[in-house]
C-alpha cells in the first residue's frame, strides 16, 4: 500500500507544482504585459482544483506512509508557496518519508539506506 500511496502524493505534489507555475505565467502575461486575461480564469481554476486533491491526497496517504503529524503539516503547509510541493517531495523522497514504515521489510524502495548483503 505504501508504495501506491507514495506514487499517488508525488504525482498530486508534481501536478500542484505545475499548476502554481502556469497560473504564475498567466498572471505574469495578464499584469505585466497587459495581453488580456492570459488564461487566469482557467489556470486558477486548474490550479484550485489541483491543490483541493493535493491536500486530500496528503491527509489520505499520511497514516499509510507512516507520517507523524509534523510531517504532515510539512505537506500542508508546502502547498502555499510557489513550487514548494515540488520541494517537499524531493525532500521527502530522499529522506525515506516516502517508504513507508515497513520500507524494507515489506520490499519498499529504501533509496538511500544502505542495505547489508547476505554472502551464500
């Protein structure tokens, strides 16, 4: 399970990532060249829709990957600033927040643990 919950917030952190990125070009378009709306209305609307799944995703897969609850404001709270879900996830990812609590025993990931090799 922890597996598909982690494939699961990666790509809801990826995705609120990028909708933050096009709505900041949209409006960046719209304010500071004046060339119409430049697709606000549509990129905040993606963009609103994005972030409700990113924080029902985060709340859902905290339990399953073994999140304490500062962990999980982490999460929360990185989806306010521009791009920083991006960060947190990266930052999750390399810090096995991501495995889950059964990371090797159950055939997780465990990317940068090292693993003790049985000689036969």
């Amino acid at each position: 399970m922890s597996s598909k919950a982690a494939l699961v917030f990666r790509v809801a952190a990826v995705a609120e990532a990028l909708s933050w990125a096009g709505l900041l070009i949209g409006m960046f378009f719209k304010y500071v060249v004046e060339a119409g709306q430049g697709g606000v209305p549509v990129l905040g609307m993606v963009h609103g829709v994005v972030f409700a799944v990113y924080v029902l995703v985060s709340l859902s897969v905290a339990k399953p990957l073994g999140w304490r609850p500062k962990t999980l404001v982490l999460a929360l709270l990185s989806s306010i600033p521009p791009l920083f879900t991006w960060l947190f996830e990266k930052w999750a990812l390399r810090n096995g927040k991501l495995d889950g609590p059964g990371r090797l025993a159950h055939g997780g990931t465990g990317l940068f643990e090292v693993r003790e090799t049985v000689a036969a």
